[in-house]
C-alpha cells in the first residue's frame, strides 16, 4: 500500500427510529460495506471506486432503502435517488425518480463520467441507463415484503415523515459512504428510495448535490441523511465542509450542522464526515443511525447515541 496518507471510510445506513428487530442485521450492513470499501482503500485504490463499491452493497442489502428494500412511493412504485462526486475536480453525477435499476449509484457514476450533465431525472435517467446496457431488473425484484407492508401501513406523507423519523420506525434507510484515499483524494455518495408514500416525482435531498453529499480535496466529504426537505432547506453535506473550512475539525462540523438543522428548520437526521487527512467524524439526532468507520485496521461502529464498538480488521 501507498502509505502516504492512512486511507479512511466512514458508512451510514440512515438515520431513522429504527426497530429492535432490524438493529443487528443494519449494524452488520454497515460493517460489510466499510470493509468492502476498505479493502480497496488499502490495496491503493481510488476514494471513488471505494464509495461507489460501499453503497452497492448496501444498496444490495433488502434491509436498508435502496436499490434492493427501496420504498414505494403513493401509488405503489420505486423511485430511487443516488448521487456520486470525487473532490479533486468537484465532478458529480446524480439521478433522481429513476426506476427498475439494481445499482442507482452505478449510474450516477456514469452520469458523471459519461455526460456533460450533473443530474439525470425520471425517463431521461432510464433512457440513458438503457444506453450504458445497464439491466432493466423487475419492480418485485427491489420490493421487500416489508417495504410493502411499510406502504400499506402509511399511505399519508406527512404521518410518515413524523412517525419514522420521530417516534417509531421500520427499516428504510438511506446509505452513504465517505472516503479518503492514500492519495488524499476525497469520495461521497449516497443512495436511498427515498420516503414512503411520498408524492410521485418526490426527490429528496440524497440526489442534490450539496444536500445529500459533497466532498472537496481541499476538505473533506459528507454524506447525509434523515427529512431530506429539511437537510435541503440547510444543504447539509456542504454545511459541514463549510465548517471545515472556517477551522472546525470534522467531528466538531458533523456536531455542529446536525445542531444548526435542528435550529434552523426543526430538522432530524444524521451525517457521516472525512476530512481530507483522515479524521473522522459522524452525529445524529434521530432515535438511531447505523454507522461504521474504518481507518488504520481498526473497525468501529454503533447505532445507537454514544455506542462505539472497535475491533481490528486486516484486509
Ligand atoms: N434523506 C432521504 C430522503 O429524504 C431519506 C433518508 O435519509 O432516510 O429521501
């Protein structure tokens, strides 16, 4: 491995109330991702190659929303939103509303690698999926049964955003991942099916590029997630690297901009933090958020406020 910088990736799989019946399966999801991103931050891969593999493997698990375990939107359909971005150049790529696609954040990366565009909506985002011979997968093949039982149960937006976020929950949650590589190249991407029962076309803050994540070399990168109207209303991801900026360590930033969406808006969510050395950081206001981190073989991660499990990991 390049030893110039100790290479880092922290995950998250949403900040939500989420059920005791669903805690230990989202820990270990979490964990899964980090090593996968991991290994290839120690073999000397790039940050970007480590974020994107991370959250296609959560975007696999049915247990967290997206891709696979995404949720239904009002008439009982999936419409994912993912967003990619590498921090030496600022290049993103974002779909948003795009449907039957195994991988969304696959194809954020190649909206931003093969386009002159940042963001890709609806049909145009299935069209150019089309193009890239990406698979058509089946609608039955992203929904799980609790998804569905989650859809039936809340058809009402507004009961959704409050009960799931503030009091009770099922699992459906976001993904995300931030990495630093040996280089000191930053990553971030997130990817979630967003909020059940929302309105058809409904896109929340995870596809906004400054929103549901950012990254800059010159700092660090973010990844969020929780009421996406609300992370929107504060651009939460550019936020914290504004905090960065004005000297705030990244710790210190994920604590201060959960605080100030708080304030701001009465917002609830959750980020995931790397600066561009390394440091780690992560904060939540919600009842849980599933996290992991990974830096120098040593693998932490919790879920509930103030849990902080380590063990060692050799790639
Ligand atoms: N932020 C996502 C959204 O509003 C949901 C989440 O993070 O759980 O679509």
């Amino acid at each position: 491995m390049d030893t110039k910088l100790q290479p880092a990736i922290v995950i998250h799989g949403g900040a939500w109330a989420i059920p005791d019946n669903f805690a230990e399966a989202s820990k270990l999801g979490v964990q899964i991702a980090a090593k996968i991103g991991y290994k290839i931050l120690h073999s000397g891969g790039s940050a970007l190659d480590a974020v994107e593999a991370a959250v296609c493997s959560l975007e696999d698990d049915p247990v967290f929303d997206a891709g696979r375990g995404s949720t239904l939107n009002e008439i009982g359909e999936v419409e994912m939103d993912a967003v990619i971005m590498e921090g030496s150049e600022l290049r993103a790529g974002s779909v948003a509303a795009v449907q039957n696609i195994r991988n969304p954040v696959k194809l954020a990366r190649l909206v931003m690698e093969r386009t002159d565009h940042c963001v890709l909506v609806g049909k145009g985002a299935n069209m150019f999926a089309e193009e890239m011979g990406i698979e058509e997968v089946s609608v039955d093949s992203l929904v799980t049964d609790s998804a569905r039982h989650d859809w039936e149960h809340y058809k009402k937006f507004k009961v959704t955003v409050n009960e799931f976020f503030c009091s009770r929950g099922d699992p459906h949650d976001t993904v995300g991942a931030v990495a630093v590589d040996c280089h000191g190249n930053v990553a971030c991407a997130t990817s979630t099916g967003g909020i059940t029962a929302k309105r058809v076309g409904r896109v929340g803050d995870s596809p906004i590029i400054g929103s549901g994540a950012y990254c800059d070399n010159n700092y660090g990168a973010a990844s969020a997630t929780g009421h996406g109207e609300n992370i929107m209303k504060v651009t939460l991801s550019r936020h914290v690297l504004y905090l960065i900026q004005q000297g705030l360590t990244p710790q210190a930033a994920a604590d201060k901009s959960i605080e100030y969406m708080f304030e701001r808006v009465k917002g609830t969510g959750g980020v995931i933090v790397v600066g561009n050395k390394g440091d780690i950081g992560y904060n939540f206001n919600t009842k849980r958020m599933a996290w992991a981190s990974l830096k120098c073989n040593t693998l932490k991660y919790g879920l509930n406020p103030g849990d902080e499990f380590v063990s060692d990991f050799n790639p």
